[in-house]
C-alpha cells in the first residue's frame, strides 16, 4: 500500500466498530478498574469524581478528536506523523517532539502496567483455589501486602504479563483481538453488574454513593484536580499517540465525533461502576478508602471470598480486568512498534521484542518499589509512583495540550473540515475546545498545581 492510496501501510480497520473495539480495548483497562477507584479514594471522593467528569467533557473529548484527527491526517507512526503534519502546516519538525515524548510515555506507563496487570494474575490464581476461601479472615485481608512484599512472585506475573503482550504486537494488532473485545468487554460489564448487586446488599452502598457522588469541595487541593486531570488522559489513552496510531487505520469515510463521544462513554461508565462496587464495601468492612494501589484488591478479595459462587465469579473477574488490560498494553506498546519499522525497517516481530524487553526491563524498578525499595524515594514518591506521577500528571497532559493546540490552531481549515464534518455547530464547539478551553485548563490546573499561582 503505498501513501497515495490514502492508508497507513501497517492497514486499515475494515469497518468503523474495528476501531470503536481497538479505541475502547486501548481506553478501558487498569486505569478504570484499578486506577479510578484507588484515586478517588485518596483524593476524598465526590469532588474529585466531578472534577474529573468535568475534564473529560471539556478536555479529554475534544483532545481525542484532535487525536484522531492528526492520525487520519498522518497516517504513520505518531513520531512520523507529527514530523510531516509538522512541517506541512506548523512550519517546523520540531512538532514531532510531541511523538517522541508520547512514544517514551508509553514505554514508561507500560513498564508498570504489566506489573498491575501482574497483580490480577496472581489474584486469578489465589481466588480460583478453594483453599484460599477457607484462611483466616485477617490472612485474607493481609493478602495484597503479602503479594506485593514478594519480589519473587511479582517478577514472575510481570513477565508472563510482558511477554503475552510482546507476542501480539509481535504478530501484528490482528482482528482477532477486536473479536475478543466484542465478547470479553460485555462479560466484563456484566460481571461489574453483578458486583454491583453484591455491593448492593452490604447494607453500606449508600453511603458508597455518597461518597463517590456527593461533592465536598473542602477534600479538593490543586494536587487533587491535577491528579483528576492526569486520570482523564490516562484513561482515554490519550496524549502519547496510541490513539494517534488507531485513529491512522480509519477509513476516511467514518465521524470522528460520534465514535469518540461513544468510546469516552464507555470508559467513564466502567470507571463509575468500579467505583460504586469498590466504596460500599469499603465502608461495609471499615477500611480506608485511601489505602492506595491495593484498594481493588484488598476489597474485591473480601467480597469474592465472603459471597455465593465467589470463587467463579472471581476467577471470572480478575481474568477479564487482566484481559482489559492486555488490549490497553498493547496499545502502548505500537507508537514506538510503528516508529521503528517505519525508520529503521526492521520486522514488526523484531521492533516488538526490542520495545518490549525494554519496558519488561524498567518494570523491575516498579516492582522493587514496593518492597525492597519501598524506602527509596525521590521527591518523596517512590518508584512506582514517580513514574505514575510524571506520565499521567505531566507528560500526557502536556502532549494533549500540544496535540490540541496543534490540530486547531495550525491545521488548515481545509484539512480540518475534511476529516471532521466542518459545517455543523458541533465543529465550532470542538474548535474552540480545542483551541482555547481545554489548552487553557490544563495550563491553568499546571501552574496552580505547580504552585505559580499562590
Ligand atoms: N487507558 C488505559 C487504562 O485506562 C491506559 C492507557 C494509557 C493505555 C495510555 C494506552 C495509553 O487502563
Ligand atoms: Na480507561
């Protein structure tokens, strides 16, 4: 296929659902079952959730239809991409600074997810035997630390976790990965729906609700909403190019608008019933909604182990979380796949190995982190959260507000119109989104949270 014909030489998604089921496979993952819950319980609950909200329909929206908007446009690698649309309407290459910070975020955010997505593994194979169900109470309550105190046993999810990742991007993303979507994704939110009714009756679920729904601006810090801003970007993959790189297999014919509104949707909606499985109990067994990167964990295992069928319901459940996050690590991993069979020519298989050995590699830090460099800590975070820290809250942001800023303001109007249907009052509204009202938000929430503004 040769640029001319008007496709990316890596393919084209033969219909608009391929690309709904790769966007929400990349979209929904850790960071709406794990991620989202753990925060908001940190961050003081129903407050934080709004704010979030509030940045997904006016930050994170807009900068997905840019996203996809410059992959249509592109059609390479987002380093690649960036470097021609750059030069074509930006009068500088230099644009492509844009892709290679999006490409190295996505090493870096992969590089802990399989650590995460490890976790879920082991928690597979703990829930699934019966003989977990019997121990003690307060061992079963003891679990995550027990787990994660374990560098042995982390190690060996990390890279089972790593390496079914490498295999794919290896091959090639291939539809058989969107079918699998089709079916898993469902069974996942049917699965949320029946958590939803065991949290249902554990006499706390209103006051989970509360928590989650009702807003108490004094738990609100600028850290906090900058936290909430860095979430809308990591949970919508957005601002490191994988969207970027989906958006460049579309056929020409398919409304952007539509299908982001759709897959933003999506997500947002598995967040929140995360959210209102994971509070009331929470609430119902007196633990700290606080308690960090272990929240999902420690409250799922108690509902699993407490309720009828748990075992199944809960090999079931951390299968599919595990599941959902494969198809978003995969999506990490092919800005920098892409990029390198692009420049240096070598094969998809061994661009992949070399990329994901890499990241397999920086992953040791994560997992370290948790035990025998617990108390190593820079800017008083350790590991783990210095790479959560400065992908989620500083890199993708920042290559969100350049993303946005870029396919509003440089973009020709021509080329603007032509990928986005130009006419309607919709178009004005993403315009000056993205032109003026998300760019400005995240630069404004940047300097508060920096402290620049008192
Ligand atoms: N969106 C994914 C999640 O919520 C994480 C991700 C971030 C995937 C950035 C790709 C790019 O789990
Ligand atoms: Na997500």
């Amino acid at each position: 296929m040769s640029a001319d014909s008007g496709q990316s030489i890596h393919g084209q998604w033969s219909n608009k659902w391929m690309f709904i089921l790769a966007a929400t496979g990349s979209a929904v993952g850790l960071g709406n079952i794990w991620k989202f819950p753990y925060i908001t319980g940190e961050n003081g609950g129903g407050a934080f959730v709004l704010v979030y909200l509030i940045c997904i329909s006016l930050v994170g929206i807009p900068i997905m239809v840019s996203e996809v908007l410059l992959g249509r446009a592109g059609k390479q690698s987002p380093i690649n991409t960036m470097m021609n649309l750059g030069r074509q309407y930006g009068g500088s290459g230099a644009w492509s600074f844009i892709g290679y910070m999006g490409t190295l975020a996505g090493f870096l955010i992969l590089s802990f997810y399989t650590v995460v997505a490890g976790w879920a593994l082991a928690y597979v194979q703990r829930i699934a035997s019966p003989a977990f169900h019997e121990l003690p109470l307060e061992e079963i309550k003891g679990s995550f630390s027990a787990l994660v105190s374990n560098p042995g046993e982390l190690m060996l999810w990390h890279t089972l976790f790593a390496l079914i990742t490498t295999v794919v991007v290896a091959r090639g993303v291939s539809d058989g990965i969107e079918k699998l979507v089709k079916y898993l994704m469902p069974l996942l939110f049917a699965l949320l729906c029946v958590l939803l009714g065991y949290a249902a009756t554990t006499g706390h679920f209103v006051q989970g609700l509360e928590f989650l729904f009702a807003p108490d601006f004094s738990k609100l810090s600028w850290d906090s909403v900058l936290v909430a801003l860095g979430h809308s970007f990591f949970t919508l993959s957005l601002g490191m190019g994988a969207i970027m790189i989906y958006g460049s297999y579309l056929p020409k014919d398919i409304n952007i608008g539509k299908t982001v509104v759709i897959i933003a949707g999506m997500d947002t909606l598995v967040a929140l019933m995360a959210g209102m499985v994971i509070f009331p109990i929470v609430f119902a067994n007196n633990m700290d909604p606080g308690a960090g990167p272990g929240l999902l964990f420690s409250t799922l295992t108690l509902a699993f182990t407490s309720m009828e069928f748990g075992g199944f319901f809960g090999t079931l459940f951390y299968l599919l979380v595990a599941f959902a996050g494969w198809t978003s690590a995969i999506s990490l991993l092919e800005p920098g796949v892409s990029w390198l069979v692009e420049n240096k020519n070598w094969s998809r298989a061994k661009s992949a190995w070399l990329v994901g050995l890499l990241c397999w590699v920086i992953g040791i830090g994560t997992v370290l982190s948790f035990n025998v460099l617990a108390d190593f800590k820079i800017f008083d975070r350790t590991i783990f959260d210095n790479l959560d820290y400065l992908t989620a809250n500083i890199m993708l942001p920042l290559g969100g507000l350049l993303i946005a800023v870029f396919a509003s303001w440089f973009i020709s109007r021509e080329m603007q119109t032509q990928q986005l249907d130009g006419k309607g009052g919709l178009f004005t509204i993403w315009l000056w989104t993205s032109r003026v009202v998300a760019p400005g938000l995240v630069f404004v929430i940047f300097l508060n949270a920096l402290g620049l503004l008192g």
